[in-house]
C-alpha cells in the first residue's frame, strides 16, 4: 500500500515538471530519502529471512523513486542536478556503505540484525515525525491546501496494517514505529477536519461602493471598486518520506 500511495500523490507533482519540463524549484530530497529508506528495510529483511512483504514492498519502492530522481534530474536545471548528485553518492552511497560494511562482517548474526532494527526503527520514527512541519504549516495558515484528506487517510491505514504484520512476526522495528504513524495520521485528520472549512485569504472580498463627484452630474456619479484578490503562497507539501 505504501508504494500505491507514495505513486498516487508523487504523480502530479512529476506529470507538472515534465508538462512544463522544468523541475520548478522542486527538491530532490524526499526521493533520495525514500530511495534509501527502501535499501534500507530490503537489506534488514534479508539479514532477517522469512520477510518476503518487505522485500516485494520496498523492491517495488526502489523502482519507483529511481524512476522519480531519473526524472527530476532530466528536467532539473544545472545546479540541481549537481545538488542531486552530492546528495544520492552522500546518502544512498556513503550511507548506505558505512551501514552496509558496519554490519555485514559481524560475526554474530543476532547483533547485525539488532544493530540494522535500531537504524529502520530511528529512521521510520523520523520519517513519521516529518508531516509535522505540514501540520505546523495548516495551523499557521489556516488552510488545508497542503495536506490532502485522503492521503492522510491512506497513511493512517498503512500504518494500522504494516502494524498488525509487524506484531505477526513479532518484530517491534516494524511495529512500534507505525503505533507514532497511527496517532500522527490521527492528529492529521483532526486537524483537517478544523480547518477545512475555514475561510481563506484568497476569498474574493467585495469592497463597497465609494461616491465619487462628477462635474458633469449634479447628482454624484457611482463607482465599483474591483474586488481584490488576496496574495497566498504556493509551496509543495511532500517536496517532501
């Protein structure tokens, strides 16, 4: 379900850069991040055995945010691209290394399996933790633009069933960190439901009628001010794991 998601709300934002072909001040960071966290969980599942879920699920991943970074660095302009770069050898290369040859030659296989449980366990904490900076945003805007209903929804029940399939193989580095993604997607909904009703600044605001001489009329002429659009600013909320 996660692969399904993270395709469904990725799509728009990549079918815009290649529609206009320019990454439009997008980053690369949420896909190099996603990237690794994959490579991650695939490497913890075959150090674990009997975990084909997170296998297929993660293997599934890794395709799909190759795909996105190929993409992104296509239409990114120079700089980017080399921001791109620094990032994927620094992550996905350099950390990936060091974590992989850290624990591949433990010569105790239940160590090398802890040691992986605690870096997934530290990492999915953090990626739960990070809507929290899109909450931030809905409260201080009072807008829901940048927090879909439904992908908080999707989200909450991701985390209900990568839960229950941890508590099954009685693994807490997949349970415990989806009990935070649970009660975060809660918060989510919540808050959506305040705030989705409010109204916001770019609400059209009609403004009186002002008198106005007019030298030719005794009467006094009317006019019509013209309604005045409020400024908003436009980020992209999950670019954004």
């Amino acid at each position: 379900m996660d692969g399904l998601i993270h395709v469904k709300f990725c799509r728009p934002t990549f079918y815009q850069i290649y529609k206009k072909k320019t990454s439009e001040g997008f980053q690369s960071i949420p896909y190099v991040i996603s990237l690794f966290s994959a490579m991650i969980w695939i490497y913890y599942a075959f150090v674990k055995q009997n975990a084909m879920l997170l296998i297929t699920i993660n293997s599934f991943w890794c395709c799909i945010e190759i795909f996105y970074i190929a993409t992104y660095f296509y239409y990114a302009p120079k700089k980017e691209r080399v921001d791109t770069v620094k990032l994927f050898l620094l992550v996905n290369v350099f950390g990936f290394g060091v974590i992989f040859l850290s624990t591949f030659f433990l010569q105790n296989p239940f160590i090398r399996l802890r040691i992986l449980g605690y870096v997934c366990l530290t990492f999915a904490l953090s990626v739960f933790v990070a809507p929290l900076g899109i909450v931030r945003k809905v409260i201080k805007t009072k807008s829901v633009e940048y927090m879909p209903f439904t992908l908080s929804v999707f989200l909450t029940l991701s985390a209900v069933m990568w839960f229950f399939y941890g508590l099954a193989l009685k693994d807490v580095n997949i349970a415990v960190p989806n009990v935070l993604g649970f009660i975060f997607g809660i918060l989510q909904m919540i808050i959506y439901a305040i705030y989705k009703n409010y109204p916001s600044d770019d609400k059209m605001v009609e403004m009186p009628k002002v008198h106005q001489p007019n030298t030719n009329n005794n009467n006094g002429g009317v006019f019509e001010a013209q309604n005045i659009k409020g400024n908003t600013t436009n980020c992209d909320a999950y670019n954004k794991v």
